[in-house]
C-alpha cells in the first residue's frame, strides 16, 4: 500500500443527472488487518454490467468487505481488489440501472475544479499537478493532487467535472493543510479492465530497464527477446514517449508503463544521440523469473 489514510466519515453523491446530495448512498467498510478499526469507503457506480468501484484503505482487509444495501432488495457481490491501486469492484443488483458518465482520461493535471459530497456538503476541489512520488517512493502510477475547501470527502467518492462527468476518485488527505490525492479515471478503467475479467491486474511487458537515479530517462538495458529488443531499442536510448504519453523522467516512465496493455500495440518514442526515433511494440504479459 503506499500512504497512511487519514480518517473519513459520510458517502458522496454519483449520478450526473442529479444533484449531488440526493443521490443514493452505498457504504462500504473493510475490517482492518491488525485492529477492530473497520475501514469506511465510498462506492460509485461504473455504468455497465451493475459494476461499482470503491477504494481499500492501507491496513484493511480486501477479502471481507461488508456493505450496506441501498434499497430493499438490493444484492452486493464482491468481484476483485486490485492491491496495487487498492481499487476494489463490486456487482449491485435488484435495483434501476444508474446513470454516469466517467472521463476516459483526465487532461493536463493543475486548474480544474471537480466537485464531491462530503460529510458537511459538497466540497470544491482544485486540481494542483501529479504526484508521482512519496517519501522518495515511485508510485505505481500518478496520483492527482488536490485541494479541497471544506472537510473532504470518504475515500472512493465521486469526484466530477462542471458537466458531471467522474474525473476521479478521492483516494486520501495529506499529512497536512487542505490537500489529498485522487486517482485518476483512466487508472479505474485500467484495473477495471483485467480484474472484472481476469480476477487481477495483468500489466503490460516491453523489456525495458530504466534506473530510477537517473535524471533522464534513459534505458540501460534491454531484455533478450523482449518486445523492445525485437522493435530495435538500444540501451542509453532516451525514452521520449510512451503510448502517447510524454516522458521526462523516470517517475514518467514507470506512470506510462503501468497503463500498458498485453496485446495492445504501442508506439514508443525515443532519442538516439541527436536523433529522435518511433517505434511500435506489442507488449506481452509480464516475463516470469
């Protein structure tokens, strides 16, 4: 798990036809792994197949979720948790299809204003930049930073656009003042994508080696029958892009990479010496041992 989740009480609104605060309400709580303490998040619904995803706080228990039902007669399944997003899904049946809309992916990462219901109301966010770091840690995939101007809301809440579309999920709040992270809408559609299907996350494989020291991110090494070595990378290339997304560090690198699909081409920017270069790569499943 990557950060110590702050405490969060009430569940956000969800639909975007509707106001916020008259949404309906689905709670979920997590037993902690090593304490009493049950862990509270929100759920939101993903708009097909009755799937809704949730976020498992650091210290709880993935495997035993309990759930409060929204209406009589409602019936919630777990699906799958994925530990390294600590996005979960659940299957809501015996209820009217809900109405949502997500974004494919959020564009740029500072001046937005997204909104979510919080313990005290809705609460206005600003989005400040990418976190792709903690405590010198890289982090799996960018987090959005945000700030908040009122007590935040529970983590896996909804957290729209002006037009009420699902931009992201809020994940937790910093150690201090009025900022938190957010996961991002194209992290759930890639979690969502392998573990509804495949029960885990499957990411994408290119065989290439970067060292996080670095300042650039240049490759140092490429693995012997690899998809990069068979597309003509050489090592002390410098990563430029990756899949359409722009590469300056390592931090980039590893953001870039997690979004990688097994079977889905990709096309791979590099700079060799004063040239800059293109190729296209399949990625297969990750290489054992």
């Amino acid at each position: 798990m990557w950060m110590t989740m702050g405490a969060t009480l009430a569940l956000g609104g969800i639909v975007r036809s509707q106001p916020l605060a008259s949404q309906p309400r689905l709670h979920v709580t997590f037993p902690g792994n090593t304490t009493d303490q049950t862990k509270l998040a929100a759920a939101v619904p993903l708009g097909e197949d009755s799937l809704w995803v949730t976020v498992v706080a650091p210290g709880a228990d993935a495997s035993h979720p309990a759930t409060k039902p929204i209406a009589a007669g409602t019936k919630i399944d777990f699906v799958g948790h994925d530990p390294v997003s600590t996005l979960a899904f659940l299957r809501v049946s015996g209820m009217a299809g809900r109405e949502t809309e997500w974004l494919a992916r959020v564009a740029g990462g500072s001046g937005q204003t997204l909104y979510a219901t919080g313990p005290t109301g809705t609460v206005k966010f600003q989005t400040n930049g990418w976190v792709q770091q903690f405590n010198r840690k890289i982090l799996p995939f960018a987090l959005l930073r945000v700030g908040f101007d009122q007590n935040p809301p529970p983590p896996g809440s909804a957290m729209m656009d002006e037009q009420g579309r699902i931009a992201a999920l809020y994940f937790q709040t910093a150690d201090s003042g009025n900022t938190g992270y957010a996961i991002p809408a194209e992290a759930v559609h890639r979690v969502r994508r392998d573990v509804c299907s495949k029960g885990r996350l499957l990411r994408g494989w290119i065989g290439l080696s970067l060292q996080a020291e670095n300042a650039a991110p240049q490759v140092v090494r490429v693995l012997p029958g690899s998809p990069a070595q068979k597309a003509g990378i050489h090592a002390n290339d410098i990563l430029t892009q990756v899949g359409g997304r722009p590469i300056s560090s390592y931090p980039d690198a590893a953001n870039a990479f997690f979004y990688l699909i097994p079977g889905d081409p990709v096309r791979v920017k590099i700079l060799r010496g004063a040239t800059p270069m293109e190729f296209t790569l399949t990625p297969v499943p990750p290489q054992e041992g």
